[in-house]
C-alpha cells in the first residue's frame, strides 16, 4: 500500500484531526497491550486514561502546547516548543492511519530558553518524540519508519533527539537502539491512572538527526 504523509504545526490541529489522532494513539496502545503478557497487561479503561480518550479537548490542548502537561505527565522543569504533528493516509483514503507527536525542548534557565530557541547552534535543544503510533492493521509496513524520517528531514541535522518508551515496549526499545539512541535514564512513572507509579519509562537518546536518518536510510 501506499501512504501520504502531513507534517503539520499547530494551526492545522483541528479539534476533529486531534480526535483522529487520538484515535490511532488508543488502538495501538491497547494492541499492545495484548501482546504483553497477561501480568502487565493493561485494561481498556487504563489505556483509555494514558490517551486521555474521555477528554478530546484536553487532548487537544497538549498537542497544541504541551506545556500545560509540565508538572504532571511531563517531568516538572520542562519547557516545550513548536508542536508538529505528523499523520499518515492510505493514498487516495482519508483515515488516519499512523500518526507521530514531537516538539522541542528548549528547558533550562531563562537565557538558556531563549538561546534554545532563537541561537543559531541547536546542539543543546532536544527533539522530544512524544508518540508514534500506527492502526493495528497498518502496522510492519513501514509508516512508523516513514513519519519518523519526514519528522527528521525538518528538523536540524545537528540537534539531538529524544523518546521515551514504557520498559516494556521491547519492540520499539530495539527499533531505536538499531538507530543509535542510547538509553540514558529510566523512572517509574503514572501513567495509567493507578495511583501509583505504574510503568518503567526509559530515555533515550541519540546525538544527532542526521545520525539517525543515515541510520534509517541504511536499514532501506
Ligand atoms: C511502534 C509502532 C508505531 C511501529 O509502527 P510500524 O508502522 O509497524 O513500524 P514499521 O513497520 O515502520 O517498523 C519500524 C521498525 O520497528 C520495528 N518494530 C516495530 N514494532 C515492533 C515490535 N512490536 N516488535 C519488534 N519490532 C518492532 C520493525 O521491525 C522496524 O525495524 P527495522 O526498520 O529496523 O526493520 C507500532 O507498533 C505501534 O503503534 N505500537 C504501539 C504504540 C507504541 O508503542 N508507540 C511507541 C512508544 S510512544
């Protein structure tokens, strides 16, 4: 099959393009889910709290500025910046089938920010890769890899990048160690709305864009 792909920024996030996304989100993480083995696997109204599924406009929000999220399910200190959102159609279709959530992280003290933000040299400011889902039928196709390349092609070829996939998530934990991210931390946090510090979440991280699209060219 063949797919179109939309890098798009926060003025093109419609209430009813997030919903889709949302959408996506919550299909693959409960498809996941069944795959773990029965002792960590989560239910549906778990998955439904980590998506967020009875709040579409709260979702919506933290596309637009995940900021509002800082504090809670994004660690305290943290500034992000320049939402985009990337979305994959069958050509010719108009689901979304897969879909990708980063921003820049530009943290640190106020000049530190600004300088984040506005300097010419982005080897200190994260690409923070927030989400990649795709729809259980669409997957070991190829469109994670895609949207994870066009979200790179836009981005600086010097700037680091990071993710941070649950402990569990295995397939993707050896997906991007393939492409030269290295763990570099890893904490408990809530994220399904137990109470409790419910999940494992690893960082990891590789130096440079331009090393992880060589990385991905390579893997063809
Ligand atoms: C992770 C996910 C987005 C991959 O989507 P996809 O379109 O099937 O991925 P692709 O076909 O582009 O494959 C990308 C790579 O990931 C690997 N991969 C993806 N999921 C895998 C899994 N569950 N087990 C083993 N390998 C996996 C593929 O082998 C491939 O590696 P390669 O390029 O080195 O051969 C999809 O499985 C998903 O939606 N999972 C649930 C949500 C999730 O866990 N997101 C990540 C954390 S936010």
């Amino acid at each position: 099959m063949k797919y179109d792909f939309r890098l798009l920024g926060v003025p093109e996030l419609t209430p009813e393009l997030c919903r889709d996304v949302q959408k996506v989100s919550r299909e693959a993480e409960g498809f996941r889910q069944l795959q773990l083995p029965e002792e960590h696997r989560r239910t549906s109204e778990q998955v439904d709290h980590f998506v967020r599924w009875n709040d579409p406009e709260g979702y919506m929000q933290s596309l637009i500025d995940p900021n509002r999220d800082v504090g809670g399910r994004i660690r305290a200190g943290n500034e992000l910046w320049g939402s985009k959102v990337i979305v994959a159609r069958e050509v010719g279709g108009s689901a979304v089938v897969g879909t990708l959530f980063a921003a820049q992280n530009v943290s640190g003290p106020l000049h530190e920010r600004l300088i984040k933000r506005y300097g010419p040299n982005p080897s200190k400011r994260f690409l923070w890769i927030s989400m990649i889902a795709v729809y259980p039928e669409y997957q070991n196709q190829g469109v994670a890899r895609s949207m994870l390349s066009v979200l790179l092609e836009a981005a600086n070829p010097n700037q680091p990048v990071a993710a941070y996939p649950d402990a569990l998530n295995t397939g993707v934990i050896d997906w991007l160690s393939r492409l030269g991210f290295r763990e570099t931390d890893r904490s408990p946090v809530d994220r399904y709305g137990t109470g409790k510090k419910d999940v494992e979440q690893i960082r990891m991280q590789a130096d440079k864009v331009s090393s992880v699209l060589d990385n991905l060219a390579q893997r063809g």
